[in-house]
C-alpha cells in the first residue's frame, strides 16, 4: 500500500476531488429547481471514476470521501426528529454515497492489463461505472426513506399518493439515472479515443492491486 499514497496519487485524489466538487457545485446550481430535496444532474462522478480507473479502488473510495465531506461542509438536508435517523441519513448521502462510487476502482487492475484490447477496456469502464453509480444510487435511496418517512406532504412534483420507499426510489433515480448514463459514457469515450488518460505507468501499477 505505500506506492499508493505516494505525493502523485495524494495530488490527483485532492485535484480530481476539488474538480469533481466543483462540477457537483454546478450541477446543483441549476438542478436545484427540479431536485427541491437535493440531488441534481451532472457529471461529477466523473472525476471519482477516473481516480478509480487510474489509481484503484482506496484512491477512488477516499476521491469521494473528500467530495462527500466537502459537500457536507456546504451544507445539507437533514430530517428533524431523532438524532440517531438524521446522522444515518446525512452519513448515507454524503460520508458513504460518493466513496461507494469508487467501487468502479475493483476493475482498474484488469483494465491496465488491458491494453491490446480497447474494447475489454470499454466494457470494463463500462460495468465499473454502472457498479459505482449502483452503489451510490442505493445509498441515496436508503437515505431519502429515511428523510421522508411516512410524511408524504413533504414529497415533491405532486406524488404524495406514493409511499416512501416508491417515492424515494423514483426521485433518486430521476437524478442518478442521468448521472450515472452521462458519467459513465464519457469515461467509455475515454477509454476508447484517449486511454493513455487513464492509464498508469509500469512502475505504478501497485496503486491499483488490492492487497491483501
């Protein structure tokens, strides 16, 4: 694990997290309208997968730690009532939701071995993304159950016949949805025109292994 925290990884992990908290800012500029409980569409993700893909899995997860954290420190929503449901919700929308999106990361390994083969590479950018942004999209989905509860006053786009766990899934899915089809085809359009973006040298393919 040392030549994962070497001065170049921590350097890319602190520029990709500040681009991708950037993007997220953007995003949720003018998503806001659209998305009154939070949430927005963009491409931020893209920089937590690119971390990943170049760096693996503990580089990606800690990408999006710092992106969740600093979005936090942005403010939040966050349920009234008891103590113990609002810190599990805000933990699963921003301390656990972008770091699960460096999950993508599991496939960098065989992705840097893949280079005589650019479409195994595509395909691995490919379930990778969809394996992150999965993961992501269920961690808001457990969150928004536990924010709106059996109140469906709160619900928004006038869907309050639905309960809770069918108007959680169909808000988070609106926004993550997109997110992770747009994220997830240019990270392809990388791995396909611009691969050299994504990979690693010979002496740093360690950053990638998975110790055990």
């Amino acid at each position: 694990m040392k030549s994962l925290f070497n001065i170049k990884v921590i350097a890319e992990i602190a520029i990709f997290a500040a681009i991708g908290y950037v993007l997220d800012l953007c995003a949720g500029a003018y998503s806001a309208p659209l998305f009154p409980s939070g949430g927005s569409i963009g491409i931020a993700l893209v920089a937590v997968f690119i971390v990943s893909f170049r760096r693996g899995p503990v580089a990606g997860i800690l990408t999006g730690l710092i992106m969740g954290l600093l979005d936090l420190a942005d403010g939040f929503y966050a349920i009234a009532g008891e103590w113990w449901k609002a810190f599990l919700q805000v933990a699963l929308d921003y301390w656990i939701a972008y770091p699960l999106a460096g999950f993508a990361g599991f496939f960098a390994s065989l992705f840097q071995k893949k280079k005589e083969c650019a479409g195994a590479r595509v395909s691995l950018v490919v379930v990778g993304c969809f394996l992150g942004g999965l993961l992501k999209f269920l961690s808001h989905y457990l969150s928004g159950v536990l924010f709106w509860g059996d109140d469906p006053s709160a619900f928004a786009w006038g869907l309050s016949f639905l309960n809770k766990w069918a108007y959680s899934l169909l808000y988070n899915m609106a926004y993550m949805l997109p997110c992770i089809v747009l994220s997830g085809g240019i990270m392809a359009l990388v791995a396909w025109k611009y691969p050299k973006f994504l990979e690693v040298s010979d002496n740093e393919k360690e950053s990638v292994e998975v110790k055990q």
